[in-house]
C-alpha cells in the first residue's frame, strides 16, 4: 500500500485534478461493497465506529460513511501523496470494520467447503487462501480470505458491506450441520485489525518482532507478540498489491500499536482513497462494484480460485452452473482497460469501434503510477482479448481505450 516526488509530475498532468473529482466521488457514493459510501457529518451518530476512531480524527482524518462505518478516506496528505507513498515506502490502514471470524469444531473444514469454493482441506497449517461465497445460481455472494491455522480454528476474514448478508449466511448453515449432528461451531471477534503495506514493511515490522519475518511468506499466517502485544495474527496478504501484512490485534491495544509502527519515518496512515486506487492498479475486485451475485467467478475471471478438486467433486453452491462455464466459456468477461483523456468512471459503457455498447465500467480511475486512466469492467467476451481497441463513452463522447491485462501495475507479494 505506498510520494512527494511523483506529485509534480502527476499534478502537471491533470492528473491531481482529475484524482481529486475521483475522490469526490468515493465521498458521495462508490462502490462499498454490498454498501456505499458518503461523507460522514455530525447526523452520523449512529455509524459504527473502529477502535481507531478517535485516534484518525486526532490524527486528521477525513471521515466518511463506508458501509455503515465512519471510516477515514484520507489524512493531511493528498490522495495521489498517499498513494504513492504506499508504493514506495508503507502505509498503515484500518481494516477493523471488516468480519473476522473463527471456525471451531472437528467439522469445521466440511462446513466452510459447504460455503466457499476453495480447497480448505489441502491448505498446509497456517496457510490461506482467497475464496468465494457463492449462490446455488453461481453468483458471488462475497469474496474472503480462509487460513487453516494450527490452532485448531478455521481464520475468516470476509467484508465489512457484506457482515450481515456473511453472518447470516455462515450462521444457517451452521444451523443445518448442527440440525445433522456434526461439529462446527463459529466465533464472530471483535479485535481490531489494520493493514500494513508496503516495500519497507517487513523493515519496519520485524523490530517488532521475534519471528523471522523472511519465512512468513504471502497468504501465510501465525500468532506472535508484536512490538510487545501478545496475541496478535499476523497474516502476509493484503489489498494494494505490495508486501504486507494484516495484524489481528486486541482492541484494547490497537492505538499502541499504531503509535508504535508510526513512530519510524518510513509509516503513514492512509485511508479510503488511496486503497481504492492502489488495489485498481493491482487488478482487484471491490465487491459490489466488480463482482456480487448476477456475476460468476467465471465471469469475473476467478476460475483460479476454485480448487481442482472441487471442479471435480461438483459441491460448492452452484458448482453444476459455474464447472461447465470454465470450459464453455461466457458470453461476458471482466476486463482492464486503459485510456487517455477524461478519467473513466463506474458505470460508464464500453463500445465497439463502430459504437455498439458491448459491456460496462465497474471501477474506474486515474493510475497515480501510470499517469493514465485505468479501469475494470464486463465486455462481450469476444472483445476481451488484451490489446483490443474498444471505446468508453465519457460525457456522450466516444473515447478511444485497449483492453488490458491486469494487475495494471506489476505486483510485489512476498514468496520468499
């Protein structure tokens, strides 16, 4: 997740300008996943709150409504400053508003293979996996991360839009494996939970710790005492496309943590803002924008999250609708594209060169790194080849645009 070097240069583009309306935008509505976005005010009393709450607004922080959270869309520094810094130095940012979950139980990896469709059972220790909540009409119900600990529980971290429709959904399954005898049971938590990104991370974190950092490699996890907090999950993955970690810490501890990891030159704080385009830029879905439940993972070009074994077997939900997709193709795909000119934003539709609407925009940006606009969208698949030329109408005009391959900026996850 990652300054003051690229802002001239990007500020000389128009680019800063254009950055600024996007974020406007994020303020008003965006994409929150199965909730929007909006500025909090003093009407919001009723917003949950993070732990952190009261130390963002100390710290300056922008507040808004994020799916029914007051969360922090950006500090002092710019949007673009922000972002950047993410990229080239690390960023602290509070994902507490998001749903963790421990699975107990001797049943539990049959419980969560009835939900998702990965492959829980071939997960070494301590090792997760990004998976897919998904209907019997093979629409996504949430994406969520999986990790088989060794501590005899099933770590679920799934998001913050979607808690209610995850819990409720988690929750009546249960009730049918309990209904048929089997041993499963849930923990909803309430730690906090802040995401650390960025290449000088792992620099930062490890005086924190006594566990060499350099063996915990991506989607990997393990407890340990951080800058000394016992207790703490410290998961490599995150949502930026740069090193990090996710830390699951106790609440009552969070702020010193935060002050703690602050406290060296290389960390800022970063909100909203900057996490939506820096996870654009790695060609991540945001839920409720880029994929929900009219979209398969087929479609949405997550046929790598199914595990061979389960295209097989056929018992997830859906699975006899989205199998025969992986090899039969759909008539529509997600897609990146890349433009020039006017920033390209959800919803805007996608043309054919001749004109024809052929798909629409999911989410859109300018690309701090790129100095260009980039975005995601559906498209008919016969135009879903990299490298395409297509056209996104902008204010009634047709723009020129190329498909793309994502992540549109190269990715740096740690695997040792």
């Amino acid at each position: 997740m990652m300054w003051a070097r690229l802002l001239v240069g990007v500020g000389g583009s128009g680019l800063g300008v254009r950055a600024s309306r996007d974020l406007q935008g994020l303020l008003r509505v965006g994409g929150a996943g199965c909730a929007g976005r909006r500025q909090a005010s003093s009407g919001d009393a009723d917003l949950k709150k993070t732990p952190l709450f009261d130390f963002h607004r100390e710290q300056g922080g922008k507040m808004v409504e994020f799916a029914g959270w007051s969360m922090p869309v950006q500090y002092k520094d710019s949007h673009i400053a922000s972002h950047m810094h993410t990229r080239e130095h690390c960023s602290i940012f509070d994902v507490s508003h998001m749903l963790q979950t421990k699975v107990h139980g001797k049943d539990r990896v049959k419980f969560m293979e009835s939900l998702v469709v990965a492959d829980i059972a071939e997960l070494k220790d301590n090792q997760g996996t990004l998976s897919l909540f998904t209907t019997e009409k093979g629409g996504i119900i949430d994406d969520l991360i999986v990790t088989r600990t060794d501590q005899g529980y099933l770590y679920v971290v799934s998001n913050a839009g979607c808690a209610d429709k995850d819990s409720a959904h988690m929750k009546a399954r249960l009730a049918e494996f309990k209904a048929a005898g089997l041993d499963v049971d849930m923990e909803f938590l309430d730690e906090a939970l802040i995401a650390v990104q960025g290449p000088s991370m792992a620099q930062v974190l490890q005086q924190g710790l006594k566990e060499d950092l350099s063996k915990l490699t991506f989607m990997n996890s393990t407890l340990a005492t951080v800058f000394g907090i016992p207790g703490c999950r410290v998961t490599r993955c995150g949502y930026t496309g740069e090193d990090g970690v996710e830390i699951s810490v106790p609440s009552s501890r969070v702020v010193e943590l935060t002050e703690k990891l602050l406290s060296h030159s290389e960390v800022k704080l970063a909100g909203l803002g900057s996490r939506d385009s820096l996870r654009l830029e790695a060609g991540l879905c945001l839920y409720g924008n880029d994929i929900d439940e009219t979209t398969t993972p087929v479609e949405g070009t997550l046929v790598w999250t199914i595990g061979k074994r389960r295209r097989q077997t056929k018992d997830f939900p859906g699975a006899d609708i989205i199998v025969p997709q992986i090899k039969a193709k759909t008539a529509r795909k997600r897609v990146g594209l890349v433009s020039t000119g006017p920033p390209v934003r959800q919803h805007t539709p996608i043309l054919s060169p001749n004109g024809k609407v052929i798909g629409e925009v999911t989410s859109g940006c300018p690309s701090p790194c790129l100095k260009k606009n980039i975005a995601m969208g559906y498209v008919d698949s016969a135009f879903a080849k990299n490298g395409t030329a297509i056209q996104v109408e902008v204010r009634k005009k047709a723009v020129p645009a190329t498909i793309s391959k994502m992540p549109f900026v190269p990715t740096n996850y740690y695997s040792g």
